[in-house]
C-alpha cells in the first residue's frame, strides 16, 4: 500500500515537537517492515515544492497525518499546508451536492494526535462537556479527509498528557496500534 505519512509537529512552549518526529520514524519502520511504500510530507518545512506534495496526495492509498493538538486544532504549519495543497481541479471539484467532488484515490485515512490534554479530560469541565472523544477536538482534519473523499477513518490514536507526565508507553501503544490497522503488504 502506498502510504503518506504528513507531519505537523514543531517546537513550541514546553514542547519541541520530538514526540512527533519519533512517531513518524516509528510509522517508517513498522509500515516499511511490512512492505508498505511509505513517503513523507513534513509541513513545517517552508521549502517543500506544492505540485510534488500535491502528487504524494494523488499518489497515496492510505494517509496518516501525525501532528499535535494545538489551540484545539491543528498547528498553523498544517493548516497553511493543506491551503496550499488542496488545489481546485486536482484535489476536489466543486459540485451539485456539497463536499462530493473529492479526487483523493486514498481508501483511508489516520490521525496521530499528541496533545497536554488527558484522555480523562474528554466530556468533562466546562471547554471540554460537549467532546468525549479525542475525534471532537480534530474535525476540522477529519471533515476535510471527508470532503476529499477520504472516507474511511481509521481509529485516532491519542498520545495524551504528554509534557507533564511518563510518555515511556507510547511507542508500545502506537507500534500495536498500527500493527492493529495496517497489516502486512500484498503488493
């Protein structure tokens, strides 16, 4: 399977975004194991060329955004890269019903969230009541997959808690994640 694996984690308070590049070498490792081809689009580089990160989209049957939870969104560097990226007539087309003229080819779609936000927050307090899940902070992500035609979300994994507490189980929890949802290559 080809998959595209883009990244949005940068230094910022606190975090110096190596949690995320840490995941995304893990992807690499644990994809390429099983023969996925596995490419990579790193948002926070100023230097990346559009019509080529455009071709990684086209290109892609599966794609994984690894990224932090910043502000309750995506950080800016992803939000600027899809602006970028998802260009009219290669990426989507408008049409009669909204939101059904994506032309991504990719059967799926994965989010590799971290954030300082405890999974036990979720549902709870004031700002977080109405999003028990880690899915109600990221739908901005989510409905943009959708609207490209990316339908089939496969389940987020959250690293949670991530500047103020033990980080050491995340590499277990995330190598079996993936084990879980994307099996050995057949092509």
């Amino acid at each position: 399977m080809n998959i595209l694996v883009v990244t949005g984690g940068y230094s910022i308070f606190d975090a110096k975004g190596q949690l995320n590049g840490f995941l995304a070498h893990l992807t690499e490792k644990n994809l390429s194991a099983k023969g996925h081809k596995v490419k990579f689009s790193d948002t926070t580089k100023d230097t990346y060329d559009v019509n080529r990160e455009v071709d990684k989209l086209l290109w892609a049957e599966s794609i994984i955004y690894i990224t932090p939870i910043m502000w309750f969104n995506m950080p800016a560097p992803m939000v600027e890269w899809l602006d970028k990226v998802l260009l009219y007539e290669k990426t989507f087309v408008i049409t009669e019903e909204y939101g059904e003229g994506g032309q991504l080819s990719a059967e799926s779609f994965m989010v590799v969230a971290t954030s300082n936000m405890k999974s036990s927050d979720l549902g709870k307090g004031f700002v977080m009541k109405d999003t028990p899940h880690i899915d109600g902070v990221l739908q901005p992500l989510i409905m943009t997959n959708n609207y490209l035609n990316v339908r089939k979300q496969i389940p987020t994994f959250h690293a949670g808690d991530v500047i103020a507490s033990d980080t050491s189980w995340i590499e277990e929890a995330y190598v079996k994640h993936l084990d879980t949802h994307y099996t050995i290559s057949l092509k």
